[in-house]
C-alpha cells in the first residue's frame, strides 16, 4: 500500500510541474488569479478537485 501511495505522490508532483515547466508566465497569471479568490471559492475546487479524484479512483481503481 506505501508503494502505491508513493507512486500516487510521484505522478501528482509529475503533473503539478509541467505548466510552471512548460508555460512559466501562465502559470503565473493563473496563480495571481488565485490570491485573488475568496476563501470559499478555494475550498469549492479543492472540495471538486477531491471528489473528482475519489470518484477516478472507485471507477478505476479496482
């Protein structure tokens, strides 16, 4: 179980870096963009963001 949760981190951390490696400036506009939301607004994504992620993985994941 450790190793797939490593493995999970790693791809993550994989998928995280490629718009600051790729487009430096965008990434920078998206992340200015985000100071400027709300609390509320940054819980809603994250809040979708790991429903989504829950719901990859019980389709998916066996």
């Amino acid at each position: 179980m450790g190793d797939l949760l490593l493995g999970a981190l790693a791809l993550m951390l994989v998928f995280e870096g490629l718009l600051p490696f790729f487009s430096p400036r965008r990434w920078r506009e998206i992340f200015l963009r985000a100071t400027q939301m709300t609390d509320g607004q940054i819980r809603f994504i994250g809040l979708t963001s790991m429903l989504i992620g829950l719901s990859l993985l019980l389709l998916f994941g066996g």
